[in-house]
C-alpha cells in the first residue's frame, strides 16, 4: 500500500510563490509517488473573519490554483475540509486530549492573537483543528513550509498522547519541507515571512499576478548597501531573492555562485523577476481554462470529498471506540 500524503491551504488571501515553493511544489513532485489528500481548508480560514462571498470564491479560486500548479484530481483528492464532518468531529475528541499549554505556546497564535482585538477561541484551537486534518486520514507525510513546522510537532505530541491514554490509534505523521524555498521572506521586508494576509502591494507576488507586476515588484525589493551579489556578506533581502530563483529553477548550489558572484543587484532582480514569470505564466493560462470550464471544479470537489469520507469516517468510528463513546456498532 502506499503512503498517504495529507496537506492544505487555507482559501484567504492571494497565493503566493511562497506558497507554492513551500507547498503546492513538492505536492506536485510527490503526487504520483503516494496517495495524496489536498484540502482548502476553510473552516481554518473562518477564525479570522472573512466576509462569505469573498470565502466562496476563495474556495474555489484555490481550488483552481492547486489543478493550474499540477494536482492530477484524478489521481490525487482535492477536496474542502468543511464539506467532511470528521475533520471538526476529531478536532473535539482531540482537544480533549490538548492542554491549553501547549496551544499558548504556538507561535502562530501569538503573532495572530497580538494582532486582534478580542481573540476568538477558534484561534486557539485552530492547531488541533489542524491535528485532526492530518490524523483524521492516518496522513504518514505532510509536505508544508517551515512555518507550519511547530504545527506538526504539536500534531505528533497530541497523537502520541492519544496513543498513550487510549491505545495505539494514529500513525505518526512526517513533516516534509522543501530543501529550497521552505521559508520565502517578504520582498520589502525580508525578516519576515512572505504572508497572504501583509498588506502591501510589494510584499508578495501572486501566482496570479501579470507580468508587468511581477516585474515591478521584484525590482523594488528591498537589498542591502552592498553594490553587487557577494555570497559571503550579503543580507536578507538579497538571500531571499537567490532562494526564489534556485527554488524555481533547482539549480545547484554551485551553479547559483558561479552564475551570480559578482552580479548587480538591478541584473540580479531582472533575472529573478524572469524566472519567476517564465514558471507562473503557464499556470496562470491552465488556471483561465480551469475556470471557464462550467461545473468541473465542483465535479472535481465533490468527487474528493466522496472519495475521502469513508477514510475519515472509519477513522472517527475507531477513535469514538477507543474513547468509549457511543459507537453504531
Ligand atoms: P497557509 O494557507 O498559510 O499556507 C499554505 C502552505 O504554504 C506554506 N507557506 C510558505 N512556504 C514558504 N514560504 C512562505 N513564505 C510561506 N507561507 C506559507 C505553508 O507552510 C503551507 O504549507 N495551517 C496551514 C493550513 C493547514 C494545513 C493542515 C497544512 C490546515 N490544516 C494540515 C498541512 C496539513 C496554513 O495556514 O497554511
């Protein structure tokens, strides 16, 4: 049997290459490989207010995203995490089992609690909501960005608890970050992580930015005092802009210094901006069909759902068992 692969984005915000290099990628490359579940996970999306026309279109605009960068639906689930009852049934069962410790600790939540007024308490649960996409269909691999490493972690202890106060139930999920590209940084600040949600118009590029724009915004990244690429001092802004190009192109360690030592910064942004262009470009054609096509996106997302349901149905019905709970049979 193969091994399940099992990861998600959440449907606000514009996609971002940040996203893709980190995720969407290795999702791609691995698809074949395992039996693969990608979700949009929209009841994620909802601890943070969203107004409903624009979180329906969202849905489905990722949707169309994840089958533009690569998904195969025919072979891999793509599916929308509310449209599976199990992903919010476990998520109780297991926050039963979360101290509220270990929920205060994430990162996450402190930088998005800081930036909110009253904090609702789905913001808190959201990483065992989390926990449950994953374990709810025993996933053994979970491709993601550095950022939702500490979220993994989290999801193997709140496992390993479960196994020990209840018996062996969940499979131990592996984090798979991408050896390039794990943690692209914002293009004006370069200490922070590029994010769906920064405002700012030259923060991230979009998978569905023209041309023109890409350009633009590449080529007012922030850099360093420095004249030209000098990989023993350069700054993060530079870094970053290197890491973009070597996770688009897979080029060699090697290769990116001999190739880039030396270079101007203006020379450096041009070929970058280039690279970027000459990758979303046929993702962003593949996305207009995909969206002019009528009904195949729905088809696509209830033939996941349908596929997916009695995996994560048997996985609610063992764990209700070993709790004690009211089971059908
Ligand atoms: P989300 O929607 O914020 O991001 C989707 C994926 O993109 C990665 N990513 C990045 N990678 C590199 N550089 C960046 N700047 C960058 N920003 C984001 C993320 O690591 C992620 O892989 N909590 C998750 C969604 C989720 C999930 C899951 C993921 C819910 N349930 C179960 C895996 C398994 C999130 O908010 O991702």
């Amino acid at each position: 049997m193969k091994a399940r692969v099992f990861s998600g984005v959440q449907p606000s915000g514009n996609l971002h290459i940040g996203n893709y290099l980190g995720a969407l990628k290795n999702w791609v490359k691995m698809q074949h490989n395992y039996e693969s579940i990608f979700c949009i996970v929209d009841l994620h999306a909802i601890t943070v207010y969203q107004p409903p026309d624009e979180l329906r279109s969202k849905i489905k605009e990722i949707a169309a995203l994840f089958l533009a960068a690569g998904i195969d639906p025919k072979h891999s689930s793509v599916m929308v995490q509310s449209a599976v009852p199990g992903h919010t049934e476990l998520a109780w069962m297991l926050t039963c089992v979360t101290p509220v410790g270990w929920l205060e600790r994430m990162t996450q939540y402190k930088a998005k609690a800081a930036a909110q007024e009253t904090v609702g308490d789905g913001l808190l649960q959201y990483p065992v909501l989390m926990a449950s996409d994953i374990l709810l269909y025993q996933a053994n691999i979970v491709p993601v960005g550095d950022d939702q490493a500490q979220h993994l972690e989290l999801t193997r202890d709140i496992a390993q608890r479960f196994n020990s106060l209840y018996g062996e139930t969940f499979v131990m999920p592996e984090t798979k970050l991408p050896a390039v590209g794990a943690r692209i940084m914002g293009l004006d600040e370069p200490e922070k992580k590029m994010s769906k949600s920064a405002p700012g118009s030259g923060h991230a590029v979009a998978l569905l930015d023209p041309p023109d724009v890409v350009r633009k915004k590449i080529m007012r990244a922030t850099t360093d005092s420095n004249p030209a690429v000098d990989f023993s001092t350069m700054g993060p802004g530079v870094r970053n802009l290197l890491a973009i190009f070597q996770a688009f192109t897979e080029w060699p360690d090697e290769k990116m210094r001999a190739h880039f030592t030396g270079m101007r910064y203006g020379d450096l942004k041009k070929q970058v901006a280039e690279v970027v262009i000459e990758h979303i470009e046929p993702l962003q054609k593949r996305y207009q069909e995909i969206t002019c096509e009528p009904g195949y996106l729905e088809g696509v997302l209830r033939e996941g759902a349908e596929r997916v349901r009695p995996i994560a149905e048997s996985t609610v019905e063992l764990v209700k068992q070993r709790m004690g709970l009211y089971t059908r049979s």
